[in-house]
C-alpha cells in the first residue's frame, strides 16, 4: 500500500508542511506525493534559507502536475485553484487507496470554474460514493481518549441549515458514523450524542421547534432499528462538548458517549479546533478508500515564511495509515 499525499493549493502552506512532515514522520509506508515540482524545489529552497531543517523533494517520489508558470506564496488564483483540482485527479487516476489532502482554497476552485464545495463533496462526486460524510477524529495527547465528530451539514449557508435537517440526511450520517464507530475502532455497541440545533436545544419548543419535529422523532425511529447504538440528545449545544473536553484532558472522566453528530459546520468545527486544533483531522466516511486532511485551511497569510506547524498534517498522515490497516491491512 503506498500513500498518496496531494500539495492542495500550491499557494498555500500545503508543500511547506509536506516538507517539513517528512522532516519529523518516518512513514510506515511507502509514500508518494502529487503536486508540482518546481513549487516543491521553491518551497524547499526557501525553507533551507532560512535555517529550516525539511526534506528533500529530490529524494521523494514526486508525481508531477507541472505549472504554465512561477507560483507565487500567498497569491492564490484561478489558476492555483486549477492546479489544486488536478492534484486530486491525478491522485485518483494512481489508483490510491489512502489519500492525505493538503488545504485548497474554495474560491479559487469557484474561479477555476470547479463548483465544488470543497474536496469532500469532489472526491464522492468522482469516485461515485453516495452518502457520504464528513467525520473528524483526534486523539489527546494527555489521555489517549479519542475525540470523534460527524456533521450533518457541511459547506451551506447557516440559514439553510434547518431545511437540510431532514430524517433521510440524519440517517445517512448515524449509518456511516456507526459503521466507522463498528469497522474502525471496534464499538460494537457505540454510545452517540446529536447535538440540538437551538439554544438550549429549543426548550420544550419556546426556543425553536426543530428538536420535537424534526430530531426527537427520528431518534425514537433510529432507537427501534438499531437497538444496539445508545442514541443520546438532542444534548444542548452549549453543554455537549463539555464531557468531551474533560475527558481529552483529565484520565478519570470519561466522556458518556463515544462519538457526536454536530447539525452544522461551526456547531462542530469550532470545538473541535479549540480543543485539538494540532491533532484533529478531517476524514471522509463512505468513500472506498481512506481520506484524511489536516483541519486547517491554507494560510495564505503566513505561506513562504517558513512558520507553518505540520503537526495536523503528521495526524492526518497518521490516521490515515491506521486508518487504512483497520479497513484494508490483512
């Protein structure tokens, strides 16, 4: 099995944390990378300027998408939004079986003329996955208790949100949650949290009626075809991430479930990366093959300066290793 890892916007920070990953991560694995060479010779000339100690892209093997011209740090374009695309159709031309994607830019594929919302709505659309969902696992570094997080919505607009919350959607996420929960860390009985979408999950229907239409509903409907999922909620946004904070840093308060469905991107992103911003990685479930990605976008603001962290990428190169041994490893 060998690793496919793609540079994602190649004027964003992905080909300084691939460098800088190879640097500090031996993999179990082989590994190849998909990009443009000469972004990765800049990048890696650059970072030894400054004093950097990061890996060699001569000595790596590289797929080569080359460049009509020079990119530049931090001067994203449609044409960087292009380049992006093709690093993930070349990726799957390969053949892989797990997949590292470093961030791309969504507006830039929006100028390249690519109407994606972002990678995991691409890679289903290219591979013919339907459901699919986007899942969020890390472990603490303090408690080896491992955080997992779905979420129901991803890229829409926070006023789509209710519409979209619809018993069909829900049970797609629960049965792809529940199959990773089975096949990936062996719950066989996994206990999950759904989130409520109004404050104080709608009090009794004074706050927002979504939680008795909509929520409570399907949740007795999930109870009675899957008796073996403890179904817990709809848990008050505001309180449902307090368990799982105690328990990714003090050993003696587990949390009381093993997984949650957030109901909207923020819901679920914004603890997420609070609490485990540095080993937090995105995956998606449903595809037939592995794909990870660090939880953070592509920093234009600080790209060619030789100060991007590539612990979330090293995670989500991690996992996705792990990952792949628990679904393909004999």
């Amino acid at each position: 099995m060998t690793i496919t890892l793609t540079l994602g916007d190649p004027a964003g920070i992905g080909s300084e944390i691939i460098l800088r990953a190879f640097s500090r991560y031996r993999p179990r694995c082989p590994v190849r990378v998909v990009g443009s060479g000469s972004v990765l010779v800049a990048t890696y000339e650059r970072l030894r300027a400054l004093g950097q100690v990061v890996a060699d892209p001569a000595r790596l093997e590289v797929v080569d998408v080359p460049t009509p011209e020079p990119i530049q740090p931090g001067q994203p374009s449609a044409l960087t939004g292009a380049l992006s695309v093709q690093y993930l159709q070349t990726a799957l031309a390969l053949g892989c079986q797990a997949l590292v994607t470093a961030p791309i830019a969504k507006a830039y594929w929006q100028k390249a003329g690519y109407a994606f919302p972002g990678q995991t709505e691409f890679l289903a659309q290219a591979v013919g996955a339907h459901p699919t969902a986007m899942a969020f696992f890390a472990r603490s570094p303090h408690t080896g208790w491992v955080l997992r997080m779905v979420l129901a919505t991803t890229h829409i607009p926070l006023a789509q949100v209710p519409s979209h919350l619809t018993p069909t959607l829900l049970t797609e996420k629960f049965r792809l949650l529940v199959a990773s929960l089975q096949q990936d860390f062996g719950l066989t009985q996994p206990r999950i949290a759904l989130a409520g979408l109004n404050p104080h999950s709608g009090e009794q229907g004074h706050l927002g009626r979504e939680e008795q239409d909509i929520l409570a509903p399907w949740m007795q409907a999930m109870r009675a075809q899957v008796p073996q999922v403890t179904i817990i909620g709809p848990v008050p946004p505001d309180t449902l991430w307090v368990a799982p904070a105690q328990a990714w840093w003090h050993r003696d308060t587990p949390s009381p479930w093993d997984a949650c469905i957030a109901l909207y991107h923020d819901q679920g992103l914004i603890p997420v990366k609070a609490l485990a911003f540095a080993q937090a990685v995105n995956t998606t479930l449903g595809l037939p093959l592995v794909r990870t990605s660090p939880d953070h976008g592509t920093a234009f603001d600080i790209a060619g300066q030789g100060k991007a962290d590539p612990a979330s990428f090293i995670s989500a190169w991690q996992w996705a290793e792990w990952l792949w041994e628990r679904r393909f490893g004999a």
